[in-house]
C-alpha cells in the first residue's frame, strides 16, 4: 500500500510538463490538505463507532 505521500508526489509530477512550479505546488498543497481532512473524517467515525460500542455495552452491564 502506498503513502499518502508518494500518490501526492505520484499525481504531481503526472501534471503536464508545461505546468508551472508554482501550479504543482498549490496541487501538492490542495491534494495535503485533502489528505488531512479525509483522514480527520476517518478518525470521527472510528471515534463514532467506539461510542456507541461503549453505549451498547454500558446498556447490557445495566440491565
């Protein structure tokens, strides 16, 4: 499985070889950040389910 990292840097030099650096920077910018925001969704719904997990068996210790 690859890194994060190494698709960013896989997808950047992908781009037209007329691309200026300044372009392929603001891509590797958006494409980091999109990263960061999938993995923050990633780790809210791990953080979901433990929760309700703990509900769950917080509800059948009480009955």
């Amino acid at each position: 499985m690859k890194r994060s990292d190494e698709m960013i840097d896989m997808l950047v030099s992908s781009v037209r070889d007329d691309t200026s650096e300044r372009d392929k920077a603001v891509l590797r910018r958006v494409l980091c950040e999109l990263v960061r925001v999938a993995q923050s969704e990633s780790v809210q719904s791990i953080e979901a389910d433990l929760r309700a997990v703990d509900m769950a068996i917080s509800s059948k210790y009480r009955q």
